[in-house]
C-alpha cells in the first residue's frame, strides 16, 4: 500500500474517533436525530472510503473488499451509535452496510 493511501487511512480514522468522542462527551446536547444523522454518516462515508481504499490494494479483487469495507461500516456505524442509544445503532449499522 503506497504511502498516499496510508495517509488517507489514518486521516479517515482520526476524523472517526475524534467524531465518536465529541459524540460521546456532548451527547447531552445533542438531539437523536443528530445522532442518528451522525451514526448514519459515519457508518456509510467509512464504507465506501474503505472499500475504494481496498478495491486499490487487493487489485481488482472486489468480493474481499466488499466484504470488508461492509464489517468495518457496520462496526464504526455501530460504534458511533452506541452513546446515543438503539435507533442509532442500527441507523449506523444499516448504512454501513449499505455503504458498499
């Protein structure tokens, strides 16, 4: 993997947990629709930066990347929903996996 998709890599993980933990630490002010905005983007722009990111590195092999953009969609949707409850969860969970 060249160092350009490296970087955009960690620049995408940053911007993820920085997101997950103004979420958590404000999440008093936060509507649950905000929430659930926030959860849904999360969850699907990581799925499909991830799966471009992956398309690129495995070189045309599209099932494996789909696969695993799809499980690291879900998992960031599922994570960046849990401070504001269940309808964000699966808000987030469902579009990471429609995000590939």
């Amino acid at each position: 993997m060249s160092i350009s998709l490296l970087f955009i890599l960690l620049l995408c993980t940053t911007q993820v947990v920085t997101t997950i933990i103004y979420v958590t630490n404000h999440r008093k002010w936060l509507t649950k629709m905000n929430g659930m905005l926030i959860s849904m983007s999360l969850g699907m722009s990581v799925g499909i930066l991830i799966g471009t990111i992956l398309g690129v590195a495995f070189h045309g092999d599209l099932f494996q990347s789909t696969v695993y953009s799809i499980l690291i969609g879900v998992v960031v949707g599922f994570l960046a929903g849990i401070p504001i409850g269940l309808p964000a969860v699966i808000d987030g969970i469902l579009s990471g996996l429609m995000g590939e």
